[in-house]
C-alpha cells in the first residue's frame, strides 16, 4: 500500500504565502482583519496546498462552539407537534448555515438548559416564548450568554422578535363578529413548563397567550359580548390538544359556534373533535386558528388563519443573535411584525335557527 501524502500544515501555507502561521490563521478566522487581496492570496496558497483548517483548532481559535441553542418554552417532545416549530427551525436553519452555524434543541426540563449553558456548549441563545418570569431565562443571563428573545420582548437590553399578536387576535374575533357569531369557544396555549402554575386565572397570564386573550377580548368587548374564564381553555398547542379542548367543553355543557385557537395545530385538532361528534366546519362550528403554518391551507376544510411570518422570525432572530455574538456595537433592536387575517373555508355565518352547540346535540 502506497504512503499518503502528508497533510498540509498551516506552517506550510505560512511559508508558500510568505506570512506568519498567525496571518494564515487570521484570513480564516477573522479574514476582514486583512487586506481583502491578502486574505485572498492566503487562501489561494492553502486551497493549492491542499490545505484545511481542522474544525476544532479553528472553534478553539474562534473561541468558539459554532453552535446556537434553541430554547423551547416547553419541553421537546411537545414542542415538535407544533408545525410551528418546524417552520420556525426552517427559518433558524437558513441563517444559521449561512454562518455554518449548528443548532442545539433545548427545552428547560431536568436542567438540559443549565448543562449547556454551564458547560459552554452554545455561542448563544434564541429564546422562544419565554419573559422575565421564568428561570430559565436567568440562567442564560447569569452566564453572560448573547440571547435574542423571540415573542418576548421583557428584557430591552437584548434583541427582540415579535408579532402584534393582540392585533391579530383582535382581527380573527372581528371576523368571527361580522359573520353573526355570539357563542365562543377560545383554545389557548397552556402556559410554559415551570412557569404559570401559580394560581393565577387564564385571564392573568402574560406572554402570547395573555396578548392574545387581550385581542379576542377587546373585540368581543366592543360587540357587548362577554368572555368569561370557563370558556377559555388551556392545552398544548398540538393537535391532540385542540381535540382534547373541544371534548371538554361539550362535556362541561359550554355551547358554542365559533372557535377561536391560538395556534393553527389547536385549530386542525379543534376541527377534527367537531368532526368526530357528527357535526360540520363551517356549516355548524367556526374555527379560526393563528399561524397561518404551511400545512393550513390543506386542511379539512382550508383553515381561516391569522398569518404571521413564521419562518422569517426564525431567521431574523439568528441575524440578530449573530450580530450579538460577533460582538457588534450595535444597539439591541426590537422588531415587530404585523399579521394579516387569510379569510378560507373553515368559516361562515352562525347555523340558522340554532345558537350553540351544546352536549345535548352529541
């Protein structure tokens, strides 16, 4: 067996290019640091000499993990039901190659999070759906970590990524209220893991499902119609969840015609429970999800969604935290993305000659 040829080293490239083994390092590293024809020149001598930088020497001269954490507000089992996700991680996932960037998933359960804080694993953090209120997020201030905050905006020294959710919430109700419906059923995001379980009703909570519950609310408000608590219920933002919602409040006798979600995976669950007990979307039950996914316009019937540009908040919120990493001098900025209500076939005027959907019908 013929000896391979040995490796090329830096030092090789360093003599080729006529430059310290430091300047080699550099125009891969930290290349704005040099002429650009010099960086050029360097990196034209290491392709020739079939030279490439080893990752880890280059993530330890880098000072580096290239790795973004993604912290979850629940825990991941749950949180990849949620389509949402996957259209969020398709944007995160654009930006974060364009730097060769890898992700990291982790949710605040059994201390995942203290470990790859503590231990150094990530460059830095983007935030999903967490405030000041919970530890979590903490623990990842205390390590000094950059952090960009996505549905949050509670901490105005770092970058953050919104949408007008009470807006949005707002507009799905209106719609709902132009078509003739009195009757609601809202489905809400149940609170993150370890946080909301303080005794505080629906109507208290913070965050989306606070903003959110604020915009339904004040429309319903301006109609002359009430939104007491027992028609607010709280699941996981899954299929599952808007299913499970849906048979609880025909069980607990609550009548209704329109639903309102607050995710589009609640409103193809909500729309599947109406389903099952026999009964039509539109024709006797509303749904108006928010989302606006990518699977939506393909359920049974298209859903009427609230769009939010999901996989462009991914993305924006990795430019930012990348901007953050690299130690710009740039102020924290704070963008806020409009919604925009998408009218399909999941919704029509209330049945005639009946109000309410009731468990008595089942």
């Amino acid at each position: 067996m013929k000896n391979r040829a040995p490796r090329a080293r830096i030092a090789d490239v360093a003599v080729e290019a006529g430059v310290s083994k430091s300047t080699v390092s550099i125009a891969f590293n930290s290349p704005e640091r040099l002429h650009p024809d010099t960086a050029a020149r360097i990196r034209a001598v290491a392709d020739a000499l079939g030279y490439k930088p080893h990752p880890v020497a280059r993530m330890l001269a880098q000072r580096r993990t290239l790795t973004i954490g993604i912290l979850t507000p629940q825990a991941l089992r749950v949180a990849f039901l949620n389509p949402f996700f996957s259209d969020f991680s398709h944007g995160v996932a654009s930006v974060a190659e364009e730097f060769n960037y890898q992700l990291l998933f982790v949710s605040p359960l059994r201390g995942s999070l203290a470990r790859a804080a503590g231990r150094a694993t990530v460059d830095g953090f983007v935030v999903i759906g967490l405030g000041e209120e919970h530890p979590e997020v903490g623990q990842i201030r205390a390590a000094g970590l950059p952090i960009v905050l996505v549905d949050s905006a509670a901490f105005p020294e770092h970058s953050s990524i919104e949408v007008d959710d009470t807006a949005g919430a707002a507009a799905a109700a209106r719609h709902l209220l132009d078509l003739g419906h009195t009757e609601y059923l809202v489905i809400a995001v149940e609170p993150p893991d370890q946080a909301g379980r303080d005794g505080r009703t629906v109507g208290d909570r913070g965050g989306v499902t606070g903003r959110r519950l604020a915009g339904y609310r004040a429309a319903l408000d301006a109609a002359g119609l009430a939104l007491p608590d027992e028609r607010v219920i709280e699941v996981p933002a899954t299929f599952a969840g808007g299913e499970a919602a849906v048979a609880r409040a025909i069980e607990d006798g609550i009548g209704f015609t329109a639903i309102l979600a607050m995710s589009d995976a609640m409103a193809v669950g909500a729309i599947h429970g109406v389903q099952m007990r026999g009964l039509r979307v539109p024709d006797d039950v509303s749904v108006v999800g928010f989302d606006d996914i990518e699977g939506a316009e393909y359920s049974n019937p298209p859903l009427t969604t609230i769009h939010q540009p999901i996989a462009e908040k991914g993305a924006e919120a990795v430019r930012l935290l990348m901007a953050a990493i690299e130690g710009s001098n740039e102020p924290p900025e704070h963008r806020r993305f409009d919604t925009r209500l998408v009218i399909r076939n999941s919704t029509t005027r209330p049945p005639a000659g009946r109000t309410t959907v009731q468990r008595r019908e089942v």
